[in-house]
C-alpha cells in the first residue's frame, strides 16, 4: 500500500472531518466533497500497487491495475457528486430563507432538551 | 391437534374483532366455544401419558420456530386454562348488562389472552414460550385497561405492563442462558443444566417468573390490577395468567431444580409471598382485594413447593394448583356477582347476604373451605400434602418450609373466615338487585368441582401422579389421601384450622386500618424516575447542534477502531508508485488544507477545485482512464455549482464556529488517524492476488467489452448502477424543486 496514498487519504479525511463540523453551510459542503475523494481514493489503494489501464489488449492482465475497486470508486465518485449537488440547493434554498448559509440549532431538539425537567404528563392517580 | 386448536382460537379471534360491535354481549358466548372445545379435548386426554407434539418451523438452522408439546402436565393446565375460560367467558354474558360499551372488543381480547395462555402452557421451545408469555402480557394490559376512561384502570395497566414485561425481557435473557447451558432449546429434552451460565440463568429465570406471578416485591401490580372487570380478574389473577411463573418455575425443575440458588432464590419469594400476602389479605376492606393478596399468598405456596422439588412436594403444588384454580375461581365470580347485585364491594358495607344470595352463599362456603384447607374438599387434600411434603424434608429448609407452610395456613384460614363472615354473616343487611341466574352457574360449577375432586380423588389422584412425574423427572410418585389416619400432618392441618378460625374471628370484630398501596407508589415512582432520567439524557445528548452531534459520531468512530490496532501491519506498505504520486498526495492535501484555510467562499471553491483535479491526475498514475474522465466533469460542474450557489452571499464566511476550534481540530485528526489505522489494519492481510486475468476474459468473453471497468458497471453489477441512477434522478428532481421553490414560501418558524 501506497504510503503517499494513505497520508492523502489521512489528510483529506482529517481536513474534511474539521470542515464539516463548522457552522456555515458553504464549509460544511467543502467538507463533505473533500470525505468524498478520501473515501475513493481509499477504495483505489484497496485494491492493489498502480497499473496499466485495465483495458483488454493495451495490456496484459499481469501489468493491468485492478479493475473492481476503479468500478466501486466510480460509483462512490457519482453517488458523493450528486450529494453535494443536493447540498449545495438547500445551501441556496437556505439562503433565499434566511439571508445567510449559517446551520442553526435543531429547534425541535432545543425543545425536548429544555423540557427534560418537567414531567410528562400528569401522574395518574394510584390504584387504591 | 394442536394447531387446529390454536388457529381456532384465532379464527374466532377474527371473527370477534371483525363482528363484535355488531354481536356486542352476544360476541361472549361465540368467544366461549374455542376454550369449551379446548377443554373438552384436553379432558379426553386426561390419563393417557402419550405427549402429543406440533412444530411450526422458521428458522431451521437456528432452532427457531414454534414447537409445542402437549403432555400429562400440560393436559391439566389445559383443562384449567380452557375449561376455566370457557365458564368465565359464560359468566361475563351475565355480568356485562346488554348496554355494556365495548363488549365485543372485550370478548375480542380475553380470548386472545386464552390463546396466548394456551400457547405459553403448550410451549417447548424456549422461543416460543416467551413469546406467548409477552402476548399475555401485553393482551392482559388490554384487558386491565377495559375500563379505559378511568384514570386509575389506566395506571395499573401500565404499571403491571411495566412489570410483567419488564420480567419478560428478564426471562429471555435467562432461558437463553440456560439454553445455552442444557445444549437445547426444547425444555422437555433438558437435562440437568451445570455451570456459571446455568446459575445466572435460574436467577433470571427466577426473577421472570416472580414477576407474573406476583411475587413480593413484584406483587405491586397484582391489587392494582383488580380495577379490571371481575372476569378478567377471575380469570388472569386467579386461574392463568399469574399461574404462568408457576408454570414455568415447574417445568424448568428437572433442569435447574438441582441449583442451590435456584431452590434459594424460588423458597425466598414464595415463602416470603406467601406470608405478606395473607397479611395483605387480611387487612383489606375490598373483597376483591382480599381475594387478589390471597392470591399473591397461594402463589407463594406453589412457588414455594416447586422450588422444594421433592417429589411429595411437587405433586402437594400440583394438587394445590388444581385447587386454588377451582376455588379462587369461583370465589372471585361470586365476588363479582355480589358487586353487580349489591353495588358495592367493600366488606364493611355488605352483611346477611346468606339469605338474599343463597346460591352464591353456599358456593363461597364450598369454595371458601376449600381455600382454608378444610374436609371434604380437595383443598384439604392439597394441604394436607403440603405438609406432609414439608414434615419429609430434612435440614434448614424442613423448619423454613414447615414453618412458612404452617404460619401461612393459619393466615388464609383467618382470611377466608374474615371474608366470609363479613359477606354472609350479620352486619348491615343488603338487598341486593334482582337478577338473573345464569351468572352463578359457572361458579357453583367450579365449586362444586372443589367437592368432586376430593370424592373422585382416586382418578384424579391417577392425573396428578403423571403430571407430577413429568416435572419429578419420572420419579416414583408417594400418593394423596383423602383421609391420611391420625399422622402428624393431620394433627397440624386441625391446630391450623382452630388457630386460623380464632385469628380470623378476632380480625373481623376488630376495625382494620387499611394499608396504604406503598408498593404500588414506589413502583410508579421507580418508573418515573426512569423517565426522568431517560429525558434527561437525551436532553443531554440530543441538544440540536449539528456540529457537536458530527463531533460525537467522530469521536465514537475513531474509538472503535482501537481494536484494530492489534492487527496493523507495516510490511505490505510501499513509499509510492511513482516520485510522482508523492508530490500529487501531497498536492491534494494542500489543496484541501488551502480550502479550509482561506478566508473568502470563491477561494475555498477555488481550492475544492484544484483538489479535485489533483485527484484526477493521481487516478491517471494509478491506471484509471474512466475515474480520470469522471473526475473531471464532476470537479468542473461542483466548482460551478459552489460558485452559482454561494454567489449571492458575501465574499467571506461568517466569522463564527471558532469557539470550538481546538476540539475540532483534536476530533477531526483523530478521526484522520483513524481511517489510516483502519486501512492499515484491513490491507494487512490481502485475500490472494486479485483475479484480474478472470475478470479481463470474462469482460471480453460474456460482457462483449474491453473495457474490464465499464464491462463490470454496466453488465456485472447492472443492477447497483441502475440504483445509482435512481439516485441521480431523486438528487435531480430535488434539486429541480429547491431550485424552483418561490422565495418567501418557507414555512415560518414553529
């Protein structure tokens, strides 16, 4: 396994994770596109040292790379495209909204959170 | 048979639940005719020894599945399971006026819980066993909750739902355990289970069955549960449903009757049930209440006998079993009967009904001797044999035994006398309503079972001596008298009576104060707390910050993969392929380290951008022309789509999310670290040289394609990129209507 690689995919994944835990939307898309080329590029070192295309008859097959994790990879590569797409319309759907791209608190979350001292609903009464 | 027998009670079940509103009173005597059938079926068997068996498989390999046998212990919980319900059924046509709301779900209900019960007796398996022992649970919460307006039916609903299933899960946990110890899930084929998991599931086990059958400290729920119409209680908290943790505590003796901590454990509830609930039983006003601690103390006498284990005491718990079903049966329909005529159930308001109610005076003397242990009835017999059984052990527990047995005897005697008198004897005279007579049949009938049992002790005698040697594990079986001659136990059994009646007329004289439901407080307060705490934690835990809840998912990621750090190896890793693939690594980490570090939002698409096409070129290294050319377009229209999204905000991001930063930072290079530690720890070990010679002639040869990666996304794995299109197109249509949506059609704020 590639060293290089796996610092990429390290660095890639690190620099993501602190994107995606901040406030603005913008950021949290920049963080969530830059998990996405960690994750395909994990999937590229998964299988195997660097090779010729793995096109039948440009090679042969000892000198080609591995095609299955470039078929998973490309995959992954249009599933994560298509998520940062969507993001980014709600990060512009945000916008039109509230004037700034800001991810606030979940207000239904607040809400449970600040009732967690009151009761219920009220005791029925025990039997006799 | 057996199937047919259940998938009757279900049919009917359906048609009840389909029709009942329409059949309305009427619903009760069809709900009747399953357990009748039932009965009858059972009473024929009654005698032959051959056990009968059924199966419904689901999962074979993992022994899943329902599997029943019906055997000698099983016919007589049968034919008080069904026969019983089919009376109670009878005399809840009675005891429901025609107006009645909500008959026809009633009767839907209290057969349903019939089914279940029968399923829980009939069980083998162990999977079986408690399923049908959380549907009692769950349809006998229905059924204390009839009276559904009533806030207090409500409460004890949920309170004995809390504890009887909360024992439930306790069950399972137990019967897996000594599953795991006998090697089998089938309990008739249990041998003597041995070993820590065969002592911690008895334990289990124990605590499960204490729990539906009402066992101090489990009994809270047992009085409370009282507020549900008078069938149910006869019914559930007299004959089956609180019979279930006996039930289970038999037949699981010859598996784990040999543990000490089993018969410790089994003798310190029932005798300490059987004590505080006489003690209950006296002090109530409530006839119903006095009935329900009654029962609460006969359970832990049949607790208390099967737990001893001897073979003179199991066939003393199974006679008493047999007993107690008749005469509280009877006692509790009287009871009811009382409550419809005269209005009223509390002891001290209600006198001389002897004359008024003769029927159902002579019934509950019938059944009441029999409770008292007194001749001609076979509740002598059961005590009789209960002492004996105690007399024969040796040790510690004779003295524990005897002397709960004895002093618990004395106290239902008292309680019996007290209940009695106060109902029939003199006091404030009642006049009760006119009504008709069909309600009493049911209970003379199961009083005057009491009557024939000790008359026909001989073939029921035949009955109980193969039940009880299923549970004895074949032991050879002492026998039952219906007069045992002048012994010792006889001797106790007549002091037991005198004292019994002395106490007993002593605390009718004596105004009692009545006891303050603490139990049932605590229980409640014990449950509340759990609530409080669980909405304290998820207060805690679920506060809506987005970033924190990313931070945790992190942090909780990055701590799973400590186990793996055991299995990294550094001896496959290579520098790089190329010099050159080292700098594009570095490159891209730049790039993405450039995208957070920049100040302004075109800069940081910029940087996302230049990332993107770093990979691209670190694909081209790695011999992926397809990933190369996808990458491209993907970088171009995200870099597009950043720009056309943020555009319209200000150039800079907002200077906020930096209170956090160093936490951030700590988070997000250990959730770095991780990922390499993982792949670190997954490429370690590679599964062979990937078959790339296959796959290349196999995309040629049946794909038709040359190229190996487009061959196995378009042919071989057809099927995932016809999902990933899907995806695509969802992802679209989203976007399409996000894009679209009017400006100010936001919902405002709740």
């Amino acid at each position: 396994m590639s060293v290089a690689l796996l610092g990429a995919v390290g660095g890639l994944t690190a620099v993501g994770l602190y994107l995606m835990t901040g406030r603005p939307l913008s950021r949290i898309v920049l963080g969530y596109a830059l998990l996405g080329h960690a994750a395909v590029v994990a999937l590229l070192i998964a299988g195997g040292r660097a090779g010729r295309p793995p096109i039948a008859g440009r090679a042969v097959p000892e000198a080609m790379a591995n095609p299955l994790p470039q078929a998973i990879a490309l995959t992954a590569i249009v599933i994560s495209f298509g998520l940062t797409l969507f993001l980014l319309s709600l990060a512009r759907r945000q916008q039109a909204l509230s004037g700034d791209d800001l991810v606030e608190d979940d207000l239904e979350d607040r809400r449970i959170a600040a009732r967690q001292g009151e009761p219920d609903e009220p005791p029925g009464p025990s039997a006799p | 048979m057996i199937l047919g027998l259940l998938l009757l009670h279900l049919a009917v079940c359906g048609l009840l639940a389909a029709s009942g509103r329409r059949l309305g009173r009427r619903g009760l005597l069809v709900g009747a005719v399953p357990p009748a059938v039932t009965a009858i079926w059972s009473a024929t068997r009654l005698g032959t020894s051959a056990p009968q068996t059924a199966e419904v498989t689901w999962v074979k390999g993992l022994d899943l599945g329902l599997t029943f046998r019906v055997d000698a212990f099983g016919d007589v919980m049968t034919l008080i399971v069904s026969g019983i319900g089919a009376l109670v059924f009878v005399y809840a046509h009675g005891y429901f006026s025609p107006e009645a709301a909500g008959t026809g779900r009633f009767a839907t209900t209290l057969l349903a819980f019939s089914t279940a019960m029968l399923g829980l007796v009939w069980s083998d398996s162990v999977w079986s066993l408690f399923i049908f022992w959380e549907l009692t649970s769950v349809t006998s919460f229905l059924l204390i909750g009839h009276k559904s307006a009533e806030g207090t039916a409500l409460a004890a609903a949920r309170r004995t739902l809390m504890i009887t299933g909360g024992g439930g899960l306790v069950l399972l946990a137990g019967l897996l355990l000594v599953a795991r110890a006998a090697d089998t899930t089938l309990i008739s084929q249990m041998l003597p289970a041995h070993g820590a998991s065969a002592v911690a599931g008895a334990v289990l086990v124990m605590v499960g069955a204490a729990t539906k059958s009402a066992q101090t400290p489990f009994h809270v729920w047992l009085p409370g549960a009282m507020v549900a119409p008078t069938p149910v209680s006869a019914y559930l908290h007299s004959a089956t449903m609180v019979k279930a943790g006996v039930v289970l505590v038999a037949v699981l003796g010859p598996a784990l009757g040999h543990l000490a901590t089993w018969q410790t454990l089994g003798l310190a509830f029932g005798i300490a049930s059987l004590l505080w609930g006489a003690g209950g039983a006296l002090r109530h006003r409530d006839a119903k209440l006095i009935l329900a601690w009654g029962t609460v103390s006969q359970l832990g006498m049949l607790i208390t006998l099967f737990s001893a284990g001897t073979p003179k005491a199991t066939l003393a718990a199974l006679a008493l079993l047999v007993a107690h079903a008749l005469f509280k049966g009877a006692l509790f329909l009287v009871v009811g009967e009382v409550d419809v005529r005269a209005g009223t159930r509390n002891v001290d308001e209600l006198g001389g009904l002897a004359r008024s109610m003769p029927g159902a005076f002579w019934t509950a003397v019938l059944a009441g001797l029999s409770m008292a242990g007194a001749p001609p009835l076979l509740g002598f017999v059961a005590k009789e044999a209960a002492i004996e059984a105690a007399l024969a052990l040796n040790g510690p527990e004779r003295w524990a035994i005897g002397a709960g047995v004895i002093a618990g005897s004395v106290l239902t005697v008292a309680y019996t006398v007290r209940l009695l008198v106060k109902l029939f004897g003199p006091g404030p005279r009642t006049e009760p309503a006119r009504r008709r007579t069909a309600t009493a049949a049911p209970a003379a009938l199961l009083a005057a079972a009491g009557v024939a049992g000790y008359a026909a002790l001989g073939p029921l005698l035949g009955v109980l001596k193969s039940a009880a040697g299923r549970l004895a594990g074949g032991a050879e079986m002492p026998t039952l008298y219906r007069w045992p001659g002048l012994t010792a136990a006889l001797g106790i059994s007549l002091a037991v009576l005198a004292a019994g009646l002395l106490v007993g007329l002593l605390v009718t004289r004596r105004q009692v104060r009545v006891p303050a439901p603490r139990g049932a407080r605590w229980s409640d307060q014990c449950l509340e707390a759990t609530l409080a705490f669980a909405k304290a934690v998820t207060g805690r835990v679920q506060h809506g910050s987005l970033p924190v809840y990313l931070v945790t998912m992190t942090a909780a990621a990055a701590l799973a993969t400590i186990p793996f750090l055991g299995s990294v190896g550094v001896g496959h890793l290579f520098a790089w392929d190329t010099p050159l693939q080292a700098i594009l690594a570095a490159t891209v980490v730049g790039a993405a380290l450039g995208a957070a570090a920049v100040g302004t939002r075109l800069g940081a698409g910029l940087a996302l951008g230049a990332a993107g096409i770093t990979i691209s070129a670190i694909f081209v290294i790695a011999g992926a022309p397809d990933l190369v050319l996808t990458q491209l377009l993907v970088e171009t229209v995200i870099v597009v789509g950043f720009v056309l999204a943020f555009g319209r905000l200000s150039r800079r991001f907002p200077p906020v999310g930096l209170r956090w930063r160093s936490v951030r930072l700590g988070v997000a290079g250990v959730g770095g670290a991780a990922v390499v530690v993982g792949l670190l720890a997954a490429s370690h070990n590679p599964a062979g040289a990937p078959p790339i010679a296959e796959m290349v002639s196999g995309s040629v040869g049946e794909g038709g394609g040359k190229n190996v990666v487009n061959v196995i996304l378009t042919d071989m794995r057809a099927l995932d990129t016809l999902g990933e299109v899907v995806v695509l197109a969802v992802v679209a249509v989203g976007i399409l209507a996000l894009a679209r949506a009017p400006a100010d059609s936001g919902s405002p704020a709740p």
